[in-house]
C-alpha cells in the first residue's frame, strides 16, 4: 500500500496545501510548531476517521474555520483508491457533513462504512495500525508496552488467525446445537423404548384369543335361545288364533239378542201409531156429520136442490153475484160523479152572480163620481171665456195707439232700427265735421301771428309772396263752409233723437200687443181641449151606467142557473141511495154462498183424509207382519249359536298362551345379557386389536428416532473434530508464526544492535517477549534503556512486516511504514543502524516509509524532502517537497528550510 497525495483544507495549522507522495523514503523536516506531525496526522485521520484522534473531532478544524477537507488518495494492489472526509462545524458542534471512499470496489459512503471497508482492506483497524505502522510521536515504545493479550490480538488479527477463531467458534455452536437435538431425541427415543417394553408385557396376543374363543361361544348361546323363542311365539300364535274365534262368536251373538230387541220395541211402537190413526178417523167422522148438517142449512136459505154437480152450481151462483155487485159499484161510482160536477155548476154560477154584481156596483158608483167632476169642469170654463174676452179688448185699445204712427204694429221693431242707424251716421259726421273745423280755424291762427310777425313760418323767407300766406283766405272760406254744415248736422242730429224716442215707445206698445195675442191663442187652444174633454167624460158616464144595467141583468141570470144545477145534484143523490141499498143485499147473499163453498171443501178434505187414515192402518199392519217373520228367524239363530259354545277348548288354549308368554319373557332376558356379554367381548376384542396396532406403530417410530440419533451421533461428532481442527490449526499456525517472528526479530535486533550484551530474544506462544543476556540472565523488555527499547521496538515492527510479506497469502497491506521523531532516544551511532534498518524494510517490500526528523544523517537518507514552513504572520503552514534529492546538498537545503 502506498500513499499518492494529500490534499488539506482548514486542517489545523493548513489553510491550503497539497502534497504528492512517492515510494521510497519521505523524510519531513521543518521548525517545531510548523505542523509536520499535523501532515501525518492528516494521512491517518483520512484513513479512519475521528477514531485516529485523541482528541475531538473540532479541534482539527482551523481555529475560526467552519468547513474541513482532507482528501487522501493512495493505491492499494495495484489499484487507485481516494478517500473525501468534509467536516463541519455548527454552533461549536463538528460533525462529519462528507465521508466518501472510491475505489474499483464501488463507492463506499459514510463514516462507518468507510472505516469498516478501509479496516478490512489493511486488516488493521486503528489500534492494529498505530501499534504496527505508525509510530507517533514518543510513542515508539507502544509495542512492547502493550500487555501479551492485546499484542496477541493485534498479531492474531494481522496474521488472520483470527479468522480461524472465528470458525472454530461457529463449529462449535453448530456442534452445541446438534448435541441439543440429539439429546432432545435421544429422550424420545428412550420414552418410546419404555413405551414398547410396558406393551410388550401384556401378553395381547394370548389375551386376544381368549377373548375371541368365549365370544364365539357366546354367539353359539344366542343362536339356540332364538330358535327356542321362534317356537314359543308359534305356540303362542294358535292359542290366541283359537281364542279369538271364540270372542267372534260371542260378539255375535251380543249382536243377534241386541236385533231381537231392537225389533220388538218397533213392533210395539208401529201398533201404537195405528192407534192413534184409528182415533184419528173417529173424530174426522164426527166432523163430517157436522159439516153435512151446516150444507143442507145454507142449500134451504138459498134454494138450491142437493142434486149433482153442486159444487160448480155454487160457484156459478158466486161468480153470477158478484158480477152484480160489480155493475152497481160502477154505477154509482158514475152517478157521484155527475153529482159532484153539477154541486161544482151550482157554486160556480152562484160566485159568478156575486162577482157581476160586485162590478154593477163599481161602475155606478164611477159613473157618479165622473158626473161630478164634469159639473165643476163646466163652471171653470164659463170662467176663462170670460177672460178671453177681456185681453180681446185690450189688444184694441194698444193698437189705438199706432193710428197715428208712421208705421204699423208689426214694423215697430224694424223701424226702431232703422232711426238708431241713421242717428248714429249723423252723429259721425257732426264729429268729422267739428274736427275738421277745429284744424282749420286753428291754422287760421297761425297764419294770423305770422302775418303779424311778418315772416313765413314754413321757410323764415319774408311773408310777402309766400305760399303759405297766399292762401289764407281760402281757408277763412271753408271754415264758414264747414261752420255751416256743421249746424245742419246738429239740426238733423236732434230730429232723429226724437225720432228714435217715438220708435221706442212703439216698439214696447208693439211687443205688448204681441204678448197679449199670444197668451190669448194659447187660452183658446185650452179651452178648446177643455171642452172637447167635457165632451168625452159626458160619453163615458153614459157607458158605465150601461155597463152596471148590464151587469145587473147577467147576475140574475147566473143566479136562477145556479139553483137549477143545484136540483139536478139533489135527484143524483137520490138514486145514488137507491143503488147503495141494493148492493148492501147482493152482498148478504154472497157471504151465504160463500160459507156454503167453504163447508163443501171441508166435507171433501175430511173424506179424503178418512181414506188416507185407513191405508196407512192397513200399511203398518204388513209391516208389523213381516218384522215378526224376521223376529222368528233371529230367534232360532241365536239358539243355535249357544249351542256351540266349547269352555273346555277354550280353557286349554289360554293356559298354552299364558305358558308361551312366560317363557318368551324369561328368554327375552337371557337374550339380553348374552347380547350386552357379547358387545363386551367384541369390545374388549377391539381395545386388544387397536392396541396391537399401536405398538406396531410405535415399533416403526422407535426404528426412525434410532437412525436419527445415530445420524446426529455422527454429525456431532464431525462437528467436534472440525471444532477441534480450526483449534489445533491456528495453534499450529501461531506457533508457526511465533517461531519465524522470533527468529526475524532476532535477526532484526542484531542487525540495528551490534553489542555483546544480550544474547537473543525469545518470542512464546503467547507472544511474550523475552531478552536474554550474554550471562543467560532473562530481561524484560521494559528494563532495557530507552535508545534499546526504540531499536527494539522498531526490530519488533520489522519483524512483524516482514512476516506479513511471507505469512501472507494474497494481497499482503504492508501500509507505509510511519515514523514521527524516531530518533529522540538514539545517540549518533545507532541512528546509523536505524537508517539501514529502514533500508532493510524498504528491501523487504515496504514500498513507501515516511519519516519525520531533523537529523542530519535520515535527512541524507530520503529519496523526497518535505520541508515545512509557518507564516509567523498568519500563523498559517505550507509545505515544499524536491524530487530526486540524491546526491544534492540536502543539508544545505534543509538547513534553508530552517
Ligand atoms: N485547530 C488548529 N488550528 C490552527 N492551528 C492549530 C490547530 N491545531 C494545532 N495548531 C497549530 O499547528 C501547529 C502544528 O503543530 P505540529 O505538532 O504539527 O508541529 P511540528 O512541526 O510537528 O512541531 P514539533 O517539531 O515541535 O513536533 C502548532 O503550532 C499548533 O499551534
Ligand atoms: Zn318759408
């Protein structure tokens, strides 16, 4: 196994460094403090985690750093593996966030799957590989110090003899196990060999035929009892066949007496019942004398002769009388209803009287009231011709008044008109007129103060010769022309005034007069209506006093109707009498005849009964007869069947019963017990054959369990001897190992200790280690000097790799072999030995040896120098490595390093 590169991040002292390994020997060198054993530290923390610490996981992460990365790449047979651990640290708390190893295997995560896979590839877990690889720093003696048990362990494990510990202990549970199996059958194998033995001392076949001989005894018992009790029964069968024909008879006979009985009784009964019809046809004769009379009565009441046929006579006469009565019932059921209609005529007329005079009545006395009336109508009308008479004469004398006027009465109006609207034509010119003369008598005016002031008004020019002056006295002209007219309008102005006032008052005489007129024409058209009323009324009195005349005359003309229709009614009731008398005597007759019907069915119901009596007598009288004949016959059967009777015979079939009953009982019961004899044989017979089964059984398991014991006997056996063979194995092999690592390490110790002192070393079976001197005295290997126990130690290790080369089969680990300070015990002399000691591992296979020192000589030695450096200012470390230092001054470099 070899390392190939570290890489660090935030790692202690390291911010950010890398560094490459190569075979051969890496010495490191550097100032303490400048964090050299922190590299290698770095290598082994990679490799098995926060186990290779002593301290806590945190304090590997750089002071004030959250994060740490350490990857460590190395190749092991032949393979590149690389190994990733990240740390974090979170509230003071580190943990690992990253644990990752890949390789040709796979990928491997987790701290502890990474542990486990790099512990079983070296075959060394920490411990293992701190007391064998790495010698830390003061610890070179770690070895020898350990007690023989964990240095035997250590051995043990590196050399696989574990492993064979291992197996011995598996064969040995497996050996344990199968001795508990078997003990467990070997128990049941026991148990049932008990089993067989306490089976075997019964005796069950002997037993078996015992019992089967007494059970076909028993059977030989049953069958002769059953054939004894299939004759008592047949014995039994006949004495009560014998028996029962006995009883038959005697049921019969009970029978025939309880007919003979029977029969008597209704022999005796029948004559009673012909009794009873004799005096039956005793009281029918009597009633039928009665009858007789009561005919012959009625046939003298009626005159009928007793001859033939008087049956249907009887009949005729009833039908003949009642054919009468039916005539008269309808007649007078005729003649009241003509009664009746003329007593109806007669109130009728008589109500019809009432009513016409009633009207008479009413009409005069309207005739009277009319009359009344018309003598006060008369008077009024006398009253307004008067009237009219009078507005005639005032009409006259208003039309006096228009004798002397200019128009007529019925013009009086239009006139009035015709004056207002010639006033008014005058009167608007009288106005345009006195307008016009105001104008020009007020320019006359004007004109005349100009003149005075002697200028034209109009134009300023001087009047002289102004048109406006010039016409002056035409104007002074027309205002007398106008003057005048002016009066003549107000002349006529004031004749047509009075006009008007005199065609008004016309007008009103006018419209009076036609008021009058009028009113006048409207009296006259109502007393002209008046009297042709007057007229009418006069009329209708004359009317109604006909009427009542007439009324009168027709009442008493109702009236004499009325008292004839009354007369008639009166005969009806007569004859109706008449009729009511007649019925009343058909009836009599009728009843008679009836009652003469009835007797003759009575006499003929009677004679036929009497025949009837006297058929039944003569029927129960051959009855009777023959029921003796019968009576006779039982009689002489029941004598026979007395005569037949044998007790004796009977005597002697029930005592043979009674005796076959007995025995069947008594052997019914000796059946019995041979039976329940018998099922307990055959039982007993089972139990001893079920038995034999068993034990038939239990033989074969008893032949299984055997041969599985044996098996197990031999299992465990093989068992014991591997058990005993992984022992004996790894006892050989340790010694084995024990002899070669005495004998290496004696080697070793003489190779890097040349003195006289100490003869050899012994290695025992348990690893301990023994010096012995040159005097034979023995040393331990802690009593030696300090320098000693490092040569020692370091001889121990080689011893143990070179060991490992040759013991191992396979891929042997061989992990770099790891110094820090191993020099600080050894004086000059034995650092020379230390150096070839060192070369002497590398020869034997040791590819890669990494050492830390700062001595001169093992600074020669390497094949790579590492230098180390800590900036004292930021306290933070780097390293430097130079390749192929052979043969250049490595001292002087060193020492520039320093
Ligand atoms: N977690 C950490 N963070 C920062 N620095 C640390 C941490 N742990 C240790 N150191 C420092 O790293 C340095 C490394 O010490 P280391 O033991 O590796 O040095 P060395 O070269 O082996 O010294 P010496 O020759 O004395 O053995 C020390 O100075 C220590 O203070
Ligand atoms: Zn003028």
């Amino acid at each position: 196994m070899r390392f190939d590169r570290i890489s660090l991040r935030n790692f202690k002292c390291y911010e950010d460094a890398q560094l490459r390994f190569d075979s051969g020997v890496t010495v490191i060198h550097g100032l303490n403090g400048s964090g050299k054993s922190s590299l290698l530290e770095a290598c082994f923390f990679a490799l098995y985690g926060s186990r290779a610490l002593d301290t806590t996981l945190d304090e590997v992460v750089t002071i004030g750093a959250e994060e740490t990365i350490v990857e460590l790449d190395f190749t092991h047979g032949g393979e590149s593996y690389r190994v990733r651990r990240r740390i974090r640290v979170s509230n003071g708390d580190a943990r690992t966030a990253e644990c990752v190893l890949d390789g040709p295997g796979g990928t491997t995560e987790g701290a502890t799957d990474v542990r486990g896979r790099v512990t079983s590839m070296l075959r060394m877990d920490t411990e293992a590989f701190v007391n064998c690889a790495y010698v830390r720093q003061g610890e070179v003696n770690k070895l020898i110090n350990a007690s023989p048990s964990v240095r035997q362990d250590t051995l043990d494990d590196l050399l696989q003899l574990g492993k064979l510990e291992e197996y011995r202990d598996r064969a040995s549970d497996a050996r344990v196990g199968v001795g508990r199996v078997r003990d467990d059958k070997r128990g049941a194998l026991t148990e049932v060999e008990e089993q067989l033995e306490a089976k075997e001392a019964k005796d069950l076949h002997e037993r078996h035929n015992a019992v089967a001989s007494e059970l076909s005894e028993t059977e030989a018992q049953i069958e002769r009892y059953e054939e004894n009790q299939a004759d008592a029964e047949q014995s039994r069968e006949a004495a009560i066949e014998v028996i029962e024909a006995y009883e038959e008879k005697r049921e019969e006979l009970t029978e025939i007496e309880d007919d003979i009985e029977q029969l008597r009784e209704r022999i005796q009964e029948t004559e009673r019942k012909r009794e009873s019809l004799a005096d039956r046809a005793s009281e029918c004769r009597e009633e039928l004398a009665d009858a007789r009379d009561e005919r012959d009565e009625s046939l003298g009441a009626l005159g009928i002769d007793a001859g033939d046929d008087l049956d249907s006579r009887v009949s005729e006469r009833i039908d003949s009388v009642e054919a009468e009565i039916d005539d008269l019932t309808n007649e007078i059921r005729e003649l009241s209803v003509t009664k009746t209609e003329h007593d109806n005529e007669a109130e009728r007329l008589a109500s019809e009287a009432d009513e016409l005079e009633s009207m008479a009545e009413e009409k005069r006395e309207e005739a009277d009231e009319l009359a009344d009336e018309l003598a006060a109508s008369k008077e009024k009308l006398a009253e307004r011709r008067e009237r009219l008479d009078e507005m005639a004469t005032e009409i006259e004398e208003k039309r006096a008044a228009f004798a002397d006027a200019p128009v007529a009465v019925e013009e009086a109006s239009a006139y009035r008109e015709e004056v207002a609207e010639e006033l008014g034509d005058i009167r608007e010119r009288r106005s345009e007129l006195s307008a016009q003369l105001d104008g020009e008598r007020e320019q006359v005016a004007e004109v005349d103060a100009l003149l005075e002031a002697g200028k034209c008004p109009e134009c300023g020019q001087p009047v002289e010769g102004s048109p406006h002056v010039s016409d002056i006295d035409e104007r002074r002209e027309r205002v007398a022309e106008l003057e005048g007219e002016l009066a003549d309008a107000e002349a006529r102005e004031q004749a047509r005034s009075d006009d008007l006032e005199r065609a008004r008052e016309l007008e009103e005489i006018a419209t009076e007069v036609q008021r009058l007129n009028s009113d006048r024409e409207n009296l006259e058209q109502i007393l002209e209506e008046r009297e042709a009323t007057i007229e009418d009324k006069e009329r209708r009195v004359e009317q109604l006093r006909e009427a009542a005349a007439e009324h009168e005359a027709d009442a008493a003309s109702s009236r004499e109707a009325a008292e004839q229709a009354r007369e008639q009614a009166q005969e009806y009731k007569a004859e109706i009498a008449e009729c009511n008398q007649q019925k009343a005597e058909l009836d009599d007759r009728l009843g008679t005849l009836n009652a003469l019907s009835e007797r003759l069915d009575e006499i003929a119901s009677l004679e036929e009964e009497l025949a009837n009596l006297r058929s039944q007598r003569e029927e129960k009288e051959t009855m009777n007869g023959e029921r003796r004949d019968r009576l006779g016959e039982l009689r002489e059967r029941r004598s026979d069947l007395q005569a037949e009777f044998d007790e004796d015979r009977i005597e002697q079939a029930r005592k043979r019963k009674q005796k076959a009953e007995t025995y069947l009982d008594e052997v019914a019961e000796t059946l019995a017990e041979l039976e329940s004899q018998r099922a307990d044989l055959q039982g007993k017979l089972g139990g001893i054959e079920a038995e034999i089964d068993a034990m038939a059984e239990l033989r074969e398991r008893h032949e299984q369990l055997r041969e599985t014991v044996e098996r197990l006997d031999s299992l465990y056996e093989e068992a014991e001897q591997l058990e005993d063979m992984y022992r004996q194995l790894r006892s050989e092999l340790r010694q084995r190992n024990v002899e070669s690592l005495e004998r290496m390490l004696n080697e070793t110790f003489d190779l890097v200790y040349e003195n006289d002192t100490y003869s050899r070393i012994e290695v025992d079976g348990e690893y301990r280690l023994t010096v012995y001197q040159k005097d034979g005295e023995e040393l331990d290997p802690e009593q030696l000097s300090g320098g000693e126990r490092a040569l020692f130690n370091l001889s121990l290790r080689c011893a143990i790799y070179q060991l490992l080369a040759e013991g191992i089969e396979g891929t042997a680990p061989m992990p770099p072999l790891i110094l820090d300070e191993p020099t600080v015990f050894l004086d000059s002399g034995h650092v020379s030995q230390l150096v070839e000691l060192i070369d002497a591992m590398y020869d034997l296979g040791v590819e890669q040896i990494l050492v830390v020192s700062h001595d001169d000589e093992l600074v020669d030695a390497a094949d790579t120098l590492v230098t180390v450096r800590k900036d004292s200012t930021t306290n933070r470390s780097t390293v430097d490595r130079l390749d192929d230092v052979q043969g250049i001054d490595k001292q002087a470099l060193a020492a520039s390093g320093d």
